[in-house]
C-alpha cells in the first residue's frame, strides 16, 4: 500500500503521523518534545521519520508543516522564531537527502487552512479566510481553489497587518498589529497591564495565569478579564472586515485556542464586524465558523498539501 | 477583421474604444459625459456602443469598466457611489440583449490592474497588488497570474481597511480607511482642517483649491501643504505594509492622479512603508514601480479581460 508521512513543528512538540493514501485516519502517530537530547531539531525529525518509516507499505512523499517563513519553492525555512537556531535551513534538502522521496514544506497556518478547506469546516467553499488565534495570530487563504503562496510563499501573515499605528507591540517587533490585540499573548499582557495600574481582579492574588485563566475570571463575572476578551475581539472584528473588503471570501474559519473561549471573545468580535464592514452585500452567502481539525489541522493540512503538489 | 469594443464608465465621461483583436492601439476612440440630454447612464451607453460599432468588421465581444460594486458573475452593478440610480443595475444583460454578442463588466480599478500587469508596469509578473490614488482609493491584485476576484467579485476593495479605527470619516461612511488618509479628497480635507484650525497657509487666500493646488504649494514650501502629503504617505506606506505580508506581491503598481505629484507622497510612503515591513525577507525582488498606461488603464484593463474571458 501507498502510504505518506506527515509531520507538524511546532515549538513545543513535533508530531508525526503515516497516513493510508485514501483515508485520513493515520496508521501510525508519534508526539516527541521539539527539543531534547541535545540533538538539533532537524536531527530529531529525521530520527523521527526513521522511527514512523513503515515496514511494509511504500512511502509516497513526505509532507512537512513548519513554523515561520518559508520560501515555498525551495523547502527552506528563512527563520522561526519558535525553533531557535533556524535561520536559512535547507529543512526540504536535508530531508529529501536521506529519504529520497518528494519532501513539501509548508507554513503551519497557511496548510492548517488547506485542511480546513479540504477536510474541515470549509470543505466545498472557493474562497475561503482561515485565522488561528493562539498564542500569537497565524492566518491562512483559498482563492479560487487554490492556496495564496505570493511570490516566494510568504502572502497571508494575517496576524502580521497594522490595525493601530504606534499601538500595542507586537511580539515581531513592530507596533499596533493584530496579533499584539487579539493573540493569547495580548489578552495575558493587558491583563496583566491592568493590574499593573491597580485594577481590581480576582486574578490579582495568582502570581501567574494562562488566557485559560482570564476566560475562566471572565466567565466568572471578573470586569477586567471580560474586557481583556472584548478588546481582542474587537480588534478581531475590524481584521475580519478588512479581510472581507480585501478577499471577499465566501467562509470565515476561525480556529486556535482562544477561539475556543467562545463568545467571551466571538461576540464582541461579531458585534466590531458588523460595525466596520464596507455593506451588507459582503454577508450575502458568507459563513463565519469555527475550526474542525483541532490539533490535527497542521497534520491533514500537510496531508492535503501533499495532495495537491502530486497532481500537478 | 475580428474586433472588440471597450468602455470605461468614469463618474464625468464614458470612454469608448474599438480595439483590433491583435493590437492595443485602438481604430476609434470616443468619449461623451456621463450625464446629459435628459439620458439614463445606460441609455447613454447603449448609444455610444451603438456610434462605435464598425460597419465592415465584426464586433467580437465588449468589455466594460465600470465603477462600484459588481457582481462579476452576473454582471450586475450592485451599486455605484459616482452613479446615482445605478442600484443592482444588470448592466450586461441590458447590452447583451441588445448587441447579441459575449459582454464582460469588471470593476475599473479591478480592471485597471489587470491592464497594467497584462500590458504596463506589471509585465512578466505573476503577483502584482496595484493601488489606484486618485480623489478615492482603489486596487486590483493578481495572484500566481489570475486577477483576485472573490466569491461574488467584490475583492480588493484596498482603499477600504481600517488603518486608525476611529480615525477620519471615509467617504464610505466607515472610520479611518486608507482612502480617508491618502486619497487626494482625503489631502484636501486635512488641508481644509488646518486652515480652519488657523494654521498658515499659502493656500488661506484661494476660496477652493484641488490636490493639484495643494501639490503646487508644498513644492514651492508651504509647510501645510506638504504635512498633507506627508500624512497621506505615512497612511500609505502603512497600507502598502499590511498587502506585502497580506499577498507576498512581487510587484507593486502605483497609478492615479495623486502618485503623480511624485516625491510629495513618494518619498514618506518608501519611509514609512521601510519603518513598517515586518523583515527584509520581504523587500527581495519587489519592484515598486509607477503606472504605465494612465487615462487607458480602464480601456485597455477591460480589453484584457475579454481576452481572458473568451479564452476559457
């Protein structure tokens, strides 16, 4: 039997799983810690691929979701922020090296939307937004069948647009951006702002706390915590609608995380949306909804990509 | 011989052109106002179609340029802002029932776009975004060689995303748009706004004055005029930002009448968009160039679109 193996980096964890070429439940499922060992991370992915290389099928090709920039023609990984030490590495090269089958590398959020739309909550859409909303804010396209790359595979930082000039920093450096509003990160940081200037909260007495935390004190009734989730997505909104004005998509998926706070940041986040979109002939057929894959979005999202780069 | 008629709907003239199927300098060429004699818009255009028809050659289809939105499935004006009553307006099957031959109808900026990356600045490029900064703001992008259409048509709107929220009133009726920043409507409204304020001015003694006024006092030092142009640059290198990490372009097409003030908006849009990119990765092979085909961009957009059209 055909099989292929794909793989999910992530900063935390590296996952790999070997797929049947005709169904999406792999065969086999391996989780490792993304460090360890003192081995370098691409010397524990081959160790890994090794370990999941099946006995008796034939490997077809190896589908790798990665962190950070990646030049898609090439299979390099320009840099990752998660992964330290990547900078400019031959991640496709080192791994077609050894294995000598086709190896395709790809951002983790912009295949996370190539599940979404072929496995997921967007299947039999065209055009579709796709927005993870985590620790940081990852973001993926479908236009028209196919998955926005841009010229050297870099389109679709979706967390990455100005929203506010000179406003919250960004964890990249710069000022005002999406992810420095909505991101997990950015709700943990003005929590942690409003204490700061004594506000009252009944996170106050925990040293430490989580976005899962400030969900848990806003559902509770916790004032501050409520509005750390009314900001993120109210600024959520505005990014929807400008992504609305600017691909006119017919389905919006949101995934990550936060999003799984549910209306704590959806409802504030509907409510910013409807307030700046451009008419109400960008809602004619449009679905806004949640992710399907969950944690297996950078798996199947590889999986699809794989796919899709055999039939060409 | 084969030909193909193309107009551009502007919201002051309608310009008609007969283009051989072959070449891109056209046998005839007519323009008319928009408004006049009493004539609905579309009977105007029925009429100039109808005075532009060859006797001899045969008309192979039309294109139309035309401002709003529009449904590009139907070919339906859904509304037009510069063309009061055309509201869900079926512009082409109006002049297909009458002409009896294939008809296309794309937004003029949208158009525009394909124009300049088919026949202009774009040229050899395979992901252009290109902006149009004339009194608003409007944009088509390209992507891997297919102009970005959305599910209904109505993508690219780039003069509208939210830069600032709650910052200046867009003509659209939204806050803080890019096209309330650095349209030229936009340079003469803050101009306005700082003469109000008492700021001085060369321009306080002229009782109205247009972009092209304000352009020829900055140029000669008026300290107003030129933060005009400043503001509208810094708004713009912003905006330019947001679409490299948005569509990763490899090209970027700058056409309008306010582009053509030159370094006045120029020069504080490279500043700005420099201060505002999210890393270098991005500045590699992107051409940054100005619009090639001025006035016929509309004209010769929708000629390609045709031939689009027609090929598939």
């Amino acid at each position: 039997m055909d099989v292929f193996i794909c793989l999910d980096i992530g900063g935390t964890n590296i996952r790999a799983a070997l797929y049947p070429h005709n169904k999406l439940k792999p065969i086999k499922h391996i989780r490792i810690p993304t460090q360890g060992n003192g081995q370098s991370v691409e010397g524990r992915i081959l160790a890994l691929i090794e370990e999941i290389w099946p006995k008796k099928e034939t490997v077809k090709a190896i589908g790798l979701a990665a962190p950070g920039y990646i030049d898609a023609k090439t299979g390099m990984v320009i840099s990752a922020v998660n992964i330290p030490g990547w900078v400019m590495m031959p991640l496709r090269k080192i791994i077609k090296r050894r294995f000598q089958v086709p190896v395709f590398v790809g951002n983790d959020a912009r295949l996370a939307a190539l599940g979404e739309w072929q496995y997921g909550a967007a299947r039999g859409h065209h055009d579709v937004v796709y927005l993870t909303i985590s620790t940081g804010v990852g973001g993926g396209v479908i236009i028209n069948d196919r998955l926005l790359m841009g010229s050297r595979g870099l389109a679709t930082e979706l967390g990455h647009i100005t929203l506010q000039p000179d406003g919250e920093m960004c964890t990249c450096g710069q000022k005002g951006h999406l992810e420095s509003y909505s991101s997990g990160k950015a709700i943990e940081n003005y929590v942690i702002e409003q204490l700061r200037n004594g506000k009252n909260s009944t996170l106050s007495n925990m040293e430490v706390f989580s976005t899962k935390d400030i969900a848990k004190a806003a559902k509770e009734g916790d004032a501050v915590s409520k509005s750390a989730f009314e900001r993120a997505g109210d600024y959520l909104g505005i990014a929807l609608a400008n992504y609305l004005h600017i691909f006119n998509p017919s389905c919006i998926v949101l995934g990550g995380g936060v999003i799984q706070t549910g209306d704590l940041i959806l409802q504030p986040m509907r409510e910013s949306l409807k307030k700046h979109m451009l008419g109400k002939v960008y809602e004619i057929n449009l679905t806004i909804t949640t992710a399907e894959l969950g944690d297996d979005a950078g798996l199947l999202g590889a999986l699809a990509f794989i796919k899709i780069k055999k039939k060409k």
